[in-house]
C-alpha cells in the first residue's frame, strides 16, 4: 500500500493537500497549515502583480492578450488549490477506503490484480509529471533565459522574466531583485504545475486504478 501511494506523498505533502490525521501532534498540524499559507503566497506571487502590470502598465493590446493565458492558469491553479484545500477531509476518507481494501484482500490473485492496476496508475502519473514538468520547466527556466536581456527606449535594461510584474511592487530589472523575483516565480510555477497534476494525475490516477480492481 506504501507503494501504491508513494508518489502522491511525495507531491501532496509539500504543497499541505496530503491528508493528516486529526489525531496528529500539534507540530504536524501547524506544518500542514503553514504549507497551505506558503502555496497560497507563491500562487498570488504570480498573479497580483502579473495583473496589475497587465492592466495597469502594459499599452499594447497585443501583449495584454498574450497575458491571458498565463493568468488563467493561476488563476485556475488557486481556484483548484482552493477546492482541496476545503476537500481535504473528504480525500481522507476516500485514502482511508483505499487502505481498508488492501488490508482485507486476501485471495493472492486479488493481490496481483490490485497490485498491478496500481503498478499502471503509477506509470500514468509518472507520464503525465514528465510531460508537465518537462514543460514547465522549458517555459520557467529556458525561455526567460534563452531570450536574453536588451536595452528599453529609456536606457534601463529590461530581463525578461516568466511572468511581468507591477514595478511599484517590485524593481525587478536591477540585481538581487531580479534574482530573487526570478527564483520565486520558478518555485510559484513548479507548485501550479503540481497543483494540475494533483487532480489530472496523482489522484486520479490512484483512486480511479484502485476502483477498476
């Protein structure tokens, strides 16, 4: 059974969605709690201020539409973290089937099917985390870099970042600033791509494998 749900652990429990037993010490609960708010920050570290230079700097309506994808992706990352966040009593209860069901099988042949439908459900998550980390890191880390630093109208040298900030917020074109925003939004966008898996992959993959048993 540690098997069959190894995967998830490892991805649900940074991000505070891997279930906790109410019973838990008051160190485990306040850790829980304290990587929900943590995600919650790197989320809205993307978004608000990616929305106010879209709405408020940016002139050319061209790039305002280019903008819309990547705000709707956290905009739909927060609003699905939001969602199991308020659902993480009932992924308990789902988990706590799933760990009943194995502990009762006791026909080997019943074992063998359950254990290779998860074997399959792993190899799906596996997949889909390749694909959708392999692509998250080619649009955080490779583009920004590959597309290289020019000099603005103004002579202020712009580096381009994943996503735009407000520059009230943040004076981001000057070092450690640019080094610190960087960092952060790479972080922030490796937690939306583990918020999509969440529910594409990760649980899905283990509680739908686990019902074809």
């Amino acid at each position: 059974m540690k098997n069959c749900t190894k995967m998830n652990r490892w991805f649900l429990i940074p991000i505070g969605i891997w279930p906790i037993d109410p019973d838990a010490n008051v160190v485990k609960l306040i850790l829980s709690e304290t990587r929900v708010v943590i995600c919650y920050l790197l989320i809205l570290f993307l978004l608000v201020p990616c929305a106010l230079h879209t709405s408020l700097n940016e002139k050319d309506p061209r790039l305002k539409m280019k903008m819309i994808g990547p705000l709707s992706f956290c905009l739909m990352a927060i609003s699905k973290y939001c969602f199991l966040v308020t659902r993480r009593h009932k992924i308990r209860k789902c988990l706590n089937h799933v760990f009943i069901d194995w502990r009762r099988v006791n026909n080997p042949a019943d074992r063998e099917i359950m254990l290779t439908n998860a074997k399959i459900g792993r190899f799906i998550a596996s997949l889909c985390a390749v694909f959708m980390y392999g692509g998250g890191f080619f649009y955080h880390t490779i583009m920004p870099i590959s597309a290289g630093s020019f000099v603005a109208s103004n002579n202020i040298t712009i580096r381009p970042l994943t996503y735009p900030v407000y520059d009230p917020l943040f004076a981001a074109h000057s070092s450690p600033s640019y080094e610190i925003v960087f960092v952060t939004q790479w972080f922030s966008g490796l937690s939306c791509i583990a918020l999509q898996l969440e529910r594409a992959a990760w649980l899905l993959c283990l509680f739908f494998m686990h019902v074809g048993n």
